[in-house]
C-alpha cells in the first residue's frame, strides 16, 4: 500500500469510527491511540516524505534511506504531554545509521522538529526554523536492525524529556512553538512502527514519570542485591543464566554488551578486542557455556572466545574460537602477545556452540562441542585471574557456569595511619560548550569538588554516592568519578570530579521548573576509615568571577606559570583583585610574582615557587581567590611544558629512511599505527621521542614503556567517542593504578574526539592530560570561525581546560591501483587532492591562535588500503602520505611526478612550518591566548562572505614575553575532498595591528621568527601600545615581544642548530 492508499484507507475508517478530535471536543478522551489495524484506527495520517503503509497491525516506512528525512504527522485535538510509539529500524541509510524517531511539532516543510534515534550513532533534536537547520545532540546511541525500542516524549513547559526503553534518555527544548498539535513518525530508511499513543492529561504524564523513577530505584536495589550474592560463592560456582537484571556484575572492559532472552550478547559492530569479566575470580578450575557467533570479523570469519584469566591490560589469556579458521590460545604477557594454535575447530554463524576452558596450574585444556583440544602451557600459574567472555565480533553468550569461583578480592590496602577529617571548600560546575537547548534542562559535564582534608591521616576516596546511588553502578548518570591527589595529606587540599552524562530524572524534573541556582545535587563522599561527607552541589554553571586558563610547569617542575582571568559574561565590577594562590591547598602566596594583582580585562600571568620539585607527572591542586569572594582552581598533573610535534607512521615503512625523514623534516616525536616496532631504536638514535597512537592502556604501556626504546611523550587515545565515556576510564585507572605501585605516574594521556565541540566531550576531555581533535580532514567540518578568536570559547583549549594539540589530516593522496596488472589508475573520485603547502600553514597557525600546545600529523606512508575504505568503498587505493612514498617507488609503482610534486611541496612546508615552532614553541607552550592584540587597518578589509581578513591573537608567555601571531584569512578554498584544486584564491593582505602593552611589559624588544631566521623589527610605539605593519602578508606571521635578555639570540641559535642537524642527516 502506497503513501496514497494509507492516507485513503485513514480517512475511510475515521468516518466509520469516528474522528478523535470529535471525541475530545466532548470532553470524552484526552489519548489518541493507534493501532494501525485495520477496522481499529481512529487517527489520520499524512504522510509528508516516503512510502508509508499499513501491515499487520504496524505502520511501515519503505523507502530505502538515500540521506533524506522521512516522517508522517496527524493533528491531535488537544496539546501533547507524552507520546509514546514502538519502533523496528529494518534498514540502514546511505550513510550507514539506522535511525528512528518522532515528530515533535510540525507547521510546514520549512518549521518542524524531530528527536532520532541512531542517526550519527546517537540521539538528537532536528528542528528547522523558517528552513534553517539547528541540531541539539543529546547522547550516543546505535540502535540494532530488527530489534524493537520503545521510545517516549514527556513535554514539561517548554522542556521535552526522551526515554528509549523507560529509562531516561536525555533533555531539550524547542526554538519554534508553532505547530505542536502536530506530532508523528520520523525515520531516515525502512522502519516498522506500532503502539503509537498521545496523552494531553497531565496525570498520564505524572503516572508515567513516577514508574520511570520506581523502575530506575527497583533497578538499583536488584544490582546492590546482586552484588552481594557474589560475595558468596557455595561449593566455589558461580552460574549466570542471563536472565533479569545485569546486577552491574559484569564489566564490560570493551565493547557495548546487553543481556536479552537469557544470553549476554556483544552489539558492537566495528573491529576489536571485546571483552565482558564475571564478577568472580579464577585460580584453577573450569568454565562452561554456549556461544552463538552472530555476525563474521572484519576477516570473515564466524568466532567466539573465552576469557580463561584476566590479571589486567597487559597480562591476560583468552581462547579464540574461529578466526583464520581455527581455535587458538591468545596470551598476553607484560604487554607482549603469543598465538598459540590448539587445533582447528571453528564455529559456524548462527549455530549454538557449548565449550569448556579449564586452567590447573599453568596447563589450559579446551574442548568444543566435545571435541578436546590441544593442551598449553600457560603463564599466571600463582596468580588469580577474573574469567569472561572474548569475542572479535557480534556474539551471544548463554548460560555460563564458571567452577573454582572466587569472590573478587577486596584490594590490597596499605594501612593509613591517623584519620582524615574532610570538609568541602567550593564546588564548581563546568558543563559542555555549545550545549544549547540541551544545557539548561540537563547538563553534560563535570562537578569539581575542592575538598580540605584537617584530620590527622590521609583522605583516600572508597566510594562515592550521587542522588544516594552508588557511582559505580549508575552508569547512566555517572560517567566517572576522580579524586586528585590519589590520598588528599593533612592540610591540604584536593579535588574530587564527578563527571555527568545526565542527572537523575527528579534534578531534571526540578531544572523545567525552577532556575537552576535553585537545584541541587547531593553528593557522598566514602572515604577509607568509615569517614563520609555529605554535600549538596548546585547545578548552576560557574558564569561569574574567575577562572584558571592554564597551567604550565618549567623544565624542573620547580616552578608553574598559572594564568588567571576573569570568566565571559561576569557582569558587576570591571575588575577584580586577585588575593592569595594555593597549591594543594597550602598558602604560596608570599613567594609569587604576580603580573598584577588586578584582573580587568585580560588574563594576569603568576609564576608560582611550588616549593619542591615535583614528580613527572604528579596531579597537583592550583586554587586562586580574589577580595571579592571568588575562587578558581584547577587540578592538572605536572610535565614540563613543552610543543610536541608527532608523526604517526603507518603500518610498515617502504621508504628505508622514513624515520630519518622525519627527523629532517623538524617533528619531535613518532607515533606508531600498526605492529612493527623497528623504527623506535632509530627513532631514539636521533634524539626523537615517541608519542604513540592508539587508545592506550596498561598494555600498551608495558609494550612502549622501555629503556631501549625512545623516552614517552605522551600517548594518542584515539577517537575514544565511539566508545562509551565508561570504557575510556579504566584504561586510565588501570594504568594509573599498575604505576602508582611501583610509586610512579603514568606518561601524558591525549585524548582525541570524533566530534569535540558537543556538550559531551568535556566528559571525555577532563580524563586526560590533552586534548585533541582533527583538522584538515577533506569533506569534515572545521567548525564555526576557524581561526578566530572570537570563537576562542567554544574551542578545544577553553571547553577542555587542558593543553591543546590538534592532528593535521590530508597532506596525503590516493591513487587507484590495479593490483593484478600492477598498475596506477588515477585518483579516486571523491579524494582527489593532497592539501595545499598554504592550507597546511593557513590550519596551523589559526590552531596556534585558538590556543595550540603541539602539533600531530597523519600519517606518515605509503600503503595499500584494500577496498572498502574511507578513499573508495570499491577500489584499491595506494594511500600515499608526507614523505612517505617519496624518494623511492612503494610497492615497485613509480608514482606520477604531479602526485609526488604535491606532496614534496606539503611535506616541505611542514618541515618549515615545524622548525618555526620548535624555535618559539616553549614560549608558545607556557602561554595563554589573549584579547591584547587587535587589526586597526587591513586591505583589503574583509573577505567575500563579510569576515575580517585579517586575524591575530597575542600569547602573553609568563612574565616578560609576548609571541605575536598575525593571519590572513583571505583564503578562498574547497574543503571538500573531489575537488581537482583546493585554493581558488589567497591574495596576500596589508595589515596594521596594535598590541595594547600588559602593565608588567613595559619596553619590549622585537623580532620577526620565520623558519629562514631571526630579524629585528621595529614598531610604532605609543604609551601603553605598540603598532605594527604587515605588508603583502601571505599566510602568516610570527613576531615575538620580548624583555627576557638574549631572547632572540636564543631562538636564533635555537634555528642555526636544528636547520645544522637537518642538513646533517643523510637525505
């Protein structure tokens, strides 16, 4: 039945049954209900986009998903207080997302608004506004083909609240009004639709609130129940039939696990390691179950495994059933791995297969439908180790039944002498940038607890209660929480953080309907010694007074640069008078040098003596207060500020001199994506660190963390917003943990995000040390304003608070290969350009301006990707990258002189762009990006969409310097990836900035730093300002400010020196 046909049919049985609205219009029913059975309907629809019809008591939509948007309405007779519908996603769009959802009001097809589920795996408000799009997202969230969610919308004022399933989803609100007695159906491909129901009466809403918040309470009170149960373990088994509630038992280490129909399924679609641990422990004895394998691996084949004995990251042993088509003992031991085969058994998709893995001693004995394996020898003999599930792919688990079960062992805990005594100081609430409509009815971000500990012993957090809930478990409230330092000593102070994904139902229920300054959050703080404080937190984010921008430490961790400045919006007094600095709670104010003690309009440097010197990487407390009552802190761990430039490398090298190349072209560190450690050692022979990609862990840092291989710069987690916030925590506490015992602190953790500018990713951002994100990826946003600073708030540097080093994407191209006739074919259609050697400068220095501390670049080679790929879903593609095919044939293809004469040319330019920021990228390091720098004349003025054409930003660097960075922004480009060229126009620009003089700076020298050397430059001074020109500025331009002594000679020889080691390298 066509769209057509089901508008007739509804409008037939309407008259035979009688129209709803006539019924409300009455006074008989305030509930619209559809059935969509035949001879049962009382509801018209009409559908807008796509073939909607009526089957077996379901509403299908069967238009194939294209991209396009897919929705049906019907007018109600009165205003919407919940709706509620069944949804089946039957098919995936074109781009790649199975969605659901429903409409939210509906006018015209210009002002409408939707909430989906699934679309760009999560869930969010579309809503057009006079045909203007706007985006509100809300939550992650993949839904499964064929399974079936119930989703419902509560309308509280002007505030509407999601639930997937009767659990609380997420909040917004709505910019347009009109049209809200028209609701219905949204998909964005093949969706099955059925119990549709609308409520008007209040009381429906109320009845429906109050089971939600009984069922999350009843939820709550099964997972503390169940917890307890396995605290007990009779005759040493321990037995799971997957039915009822999880009871939170199980960890879920990588990969989204659900229980349904009395089995444990893996639902994670993409390639990995995927691991669920039983709430138990296994010295010796025997694991039994079934498996079903659902789905085949990114190596086709049909497989599950068996955890036999996790000890942790580094040091585990697993049996993998299936891949390459056979069984397989899988050990990892201190980071390193063994395959061990033990015969070839493999599974079929889709058949039940039972199992037995028992380890005595270090012996591991398998048999699979009956079928008895090779016996191994195996590692961990003495120690006790969680058993679990492996997978590489969607799998099914069914009753597991583990012998010789041990409850989990209570951790070992050192004796703490004296008792703790905590009280908390200030709280601070800092909640995602850009949240928008979401922000106000139901923040993500994180609540910073400054907590002063006056008792006689240290303070070391046990556990932590929200909305009396334990952390632990509510994992749909509480993504993390973390006290620094680990133990907060007598005297001092420390900051318990408690990361958001959403507030119970009661905070949001209160939050539609008062201010928030009104609503709290009550928070208990356990800790070791039966010492609990109970507090309450407002909700309302920190929006007056002042805030810490940046912290940065000298080469000796002796001393910090802590930079200070009022917050956006503070409204009251134009200044205010900054009045004591504390680290870790102890007074340091005597011993600081203060730029001012005044804040008006910019931020005020303070070089802190911190007392002693630190350990790399020891979490320290930095806590300012003014005479006004304000106060700011900011916990950080301390590395020596530094602005590292990576290069990732990829895979194995073709080109024998990679590393060298590198080393020439002025990076600091290398990065490895793939298996192959041989270049480390060179790497370290020249100097090179290693900042390694990856998504980290205790693993990977056993694997790197070794005398013979480079000194670690940091770590690359990379895209770590595809996976829950839940599943990035304890690769960092897990390492965090394994150091800390052996009285060390882990490297520095970067952390990269598919989408850093949401109000989620501050969740993400504040577990790690740095934040990162790409650009220059052809065809991706770049976001709003790049490279201006008034966009500065809504960038990585302010939202995450930590240092901020972007990743360069696209100074690489594709070439088609015929693999059979060993031939290049050209280019693909949709990547067919390398960036420009003025974009790759143009991405840089605007990052510089929004606060860079380093810089990444990927990714370094010359490989085959084999079909499909983000290049090509169809062809073969040699992925050419930087230096990485040059100077040599890869793979015995001799690459066209256009192709490597556009890579030579970017390569190049990133080599000069590296040096230039290696001779001021200390500076650039300990600095914080400030308003003193402004264009007062440019030509031309603007650029052709109504921008300035110029832009520039000062870098206040400690007591004495100024690093200057001027840009044109005149470029005229196509960001997207089918374009034969990408700058259609980037005429240079004249430029006259002036530079308003910190009151601490009083008669500065000057000097231009370009990657060719160091020149004097003289301004125009006026009291309190310098002016300077810019002549026929082609892309950017470095000047530095300076009182410091011999700084120019310094950042010469700095360029004289590594342009001499470059020119040393064999080339």
């Amino acid at each position: 039945m066509n769209a057509a046909s089901l508008v007739a049919v509804a409008s037939v049985v309407s008259a035979l049954t009688g129209v709803v609205s006539a019924q409300a219009a009455v006074g008989q029913s305030l509930r619209v209900v559809d059935t969509f059975t035949e001879g049962d309907r009382t509801v018209e629809w009409r559908p807008i986009e796509g073939d909607w019809t009526l089957d077996a008591g379901a509403c299908l939509q069967q238009t194939p998903g294209d991209g396009g948007y897919r929705y049906t309405v019907t007018d109600l007779p009165f205003e919407p207080v919940l709706l509620s519908v069944r949804a089946v996603p039957g098919a995936e769009n074109a781009l790649g997302f199975r969605s659901f959802g429903v409409v939210l009001r509906y006018q015209d097809a210009n002002n409408w608004a939707v909430v989906r589920w699934g679309s760009y795996g999560g869930v969010s408000v579309l809503e057009l506004c006079d045909g203007s799009k706007h985006i509100t997202k809300i939550d992650r969230m993949i839904p499964e083909l064929n399974v079936a969610h119930r989703v419902a919308v509560g309308w509280t004022g002007q505030h509407l609240l999601f639930f997937l399933d009767d659990r609380y989803a997420g909040a917004a609100s709505l910019l347009g009004t009109s049209g809200r007695r028209c609701v219905g159906l949204f998909t964005e491909s093949q969706c099955r639709f059925d119990g549709f129901q609308v409520d008007g009466d209040a009381a429906a809403w109320s009845a429906f609130r109050a089971r939600v918040v009984t069922a999350e309470a009843d939820r709550h009170a099964a997972i503390m129940e169940a917890r307890q149960r396995v605290t007990v373990l009779p005759d040493g088994l321990f037995e799971d039939a997957f039915d009822g509630e999880d009871g939170g038992m199980w960890e879920a280490l990588k990969g989204s696990w659900r229980r349904r129909d009395g089995r444990l399924e893996l639902t994670s679609g993409e390639w990995g390691r995927f691991i669920a641990l039983a709430p138990v422990v296994l010295l010796n004895g025997e694991i039994s179950g079934s498996a079903v394998p659902l789905a085949k691996s990114v190596h086709g084949h049909a497989l599950f495994g068996v955890m036999a004995k996790w000890v942790d990251a580094a040091n585990w042993v697993a049996v993998r059933c299936g891949q390459y088509g056979n069984t397989a003992a899988f050990i990892v031991a201190d980071g390193q791995r063994q395959i061990v085969t033990l015969g070839t058994y493999a599974p079929k998709l889709g058949d039940l297969c039972v199992f037995r893995v028992g380890i005595t001693g270090d012996r591991l004995h398998v048999s699979c439908d009956g079928q008895k394996l090779k016996e191994v020898t195996v590692p961990f003999a003495d120690v006790a180790g969680r058993p679990g599930f492996y997978t590489e792919a969607s799998t099914a688990f069914d009753h597991i039944r583990i012998q010789g079960a041990l409850p989990l062992p209570r951790v070992e805990e050192e004796p703490l002498a004296g008792r703790p005594d905590v009280s908390m100081e200030f709280s601070l609430a800092r909640f995602g940038a850009r949240g928008g409509r979401a922000a106000s009815m139901d923040p993500k971000g994180v609540l910073h607890l400054f907590i002063r500990n006056q008792g006689t012993g240290p303070a070391e957090l046990a556990r932590t209660l929200v909305a009396g809930r334990d952390a632990e478990i509510a994992d749909e409230t509480v993504a993390w929480v973390r006290q620094r330092p680990h133990r907060i000593l007598p005297g001092e102070l420390g900051e318990v953080a408690v990361g958001l994904s959403r507030l119970p139902l009661p905070q949001v229920l209160a939050l539609g309907q008062r201010p928030p300054a009104t609503v709290e959050l009550p928070i208990a703080l356990i800790y070791r010694g039966d010492v609990q404080l109970d507090t309450v937190v407002s909700l309302a984010p920190q929006t007056g007074g002042i805030r810490i921008n940046h912290v940065a430490f000298s080469e000796s961790l002796g001393r910090a640069s802590v930079y200070v400045d009022r917050l956006p919006g503070s409204g009251g007094a134009r200044s205010c008078r900054l009045s004591r600095l504390e680290v870790n709670g102890r007074d340091v104010t005597p011993t600081c040098r203060w730029g001012s003690d005044e804040i008006v309009d910019d931020a005020v440097p303070i070089e802190v003596d911190l007392g002693r010197r630190l350990r790399v990487g020891e979490p320290v407390v930095i806590s300012v207060a003014t005479s006004e009552g304000h106060r700011a802190a900011r916990s950080v761990r301390a590395f020596p500020a530094d602005f590292p430039i990576q290069v990732t490398l990829l895979g194995k090298q073709t080109r024998p001199d990679a590393v060298a190349d590198i080393a020439r072209h002025h990076a600091t560190c290398i990065g490895l994506c793939g298996a192959d450690l041989s270049h480390l050692k060179e790497a370290k022979r020249l100097g090179l660190k290693a900042f390694h990609y990856g998504r980290g862990g205790l693993a990977e840092l056993r694997r790197f963390d070794r005398p013979e291989f480079p000194a670690i710069a940091g770590f690359w987690l990379d895209e770590m917003d595809k996976l829950p916030v839940r599943e990035t925590v304890p690769r960092i506490q897990e390492a965090e943990a394994a150091y800390r015992g052996q009285g060390r602190f882990i490297p520095p953790q970067m952390i990269n995000l598919c989408q850093p500018r949401v109000p989620g990713a501050r969740l993400y951002y504040e577990l790690a040390d740095i934040a990162c994100s790409a650009y220059g990826f052809h065809g991706a946003s770049i976001g709003r304003e790049f490279g201006r600073l008034s966009a500065l708030e809504e960038r990585e540097y302010r939202l995450a608070g930590r240092p901020f080093m972007p990743y360069m994407r696209d100074a690489e191209l594709g070439i088609v290969v015929d693999l059979e006739r060993k031939r290049l074919l050209g280019r693909p259609p949709k990547h067919r350009r390398c960036l420009d050697p003025r974009e790759e400068r143009w991405m840089t220095y605007a990052c510089v301006i929004q606060g860079a501390k380093g810089i990444m670049h990927w990714n370094y080679g010359a490989g085959i990707r084999k079909p499909p790929s983000w290049f090509s879903k169809e062809q073969t593609i040699l992925r050419a990258a930087m230096g990485g095919a040059l100077g040599h044939d890869p793979h015995g293809y001799r690459l066209p002189k256009r192709a490597t004469g556009e890579l030579q040319a970017v390569w190049d330019e990133i080599g000069r762009i590296n040096l230039e920021l290696r001779a001021v990228g200390r500076l650039i390091a300990d600095s914080d990006v400030s308003r003193r720098a402004r264009v007062v004349s440019a030509q031309p003025e603007h650029t052709a969409d109504g921008a300035p054409a110029v832009e520039t930003a000062a870098l206040i660097s400690g007591m004495d310097t100024i690093v200057l960075i001027v840009l044109n922004q005149m470029i005229d480009n196509n960001w997207t990836g089918d374009a034969d060229r990408g700058i259609e126009s980037y005429p240079p620009v004249d430029a006259t900035v002036a530079v308003d003089l910190p009151p601490w700076i009083k008669a500065p020298e000057l000097f231009r730093v370009t990657h060719a050397g160091v020149t004097a430059v003289t301004p125009k001074r006026e009291p309190g300002r310098l002016l300077l020109d810019f002549s026929g500025l082609a892309v950017s331009d470095i000047v530095v400010i300076t009182e410091r002594a011999k700084l120019a000679e310094t950042v010469k020889q700095t360029l004289v020196a590594l342009t001499a080691a470059a020119h040393a390298q064999p080339d």
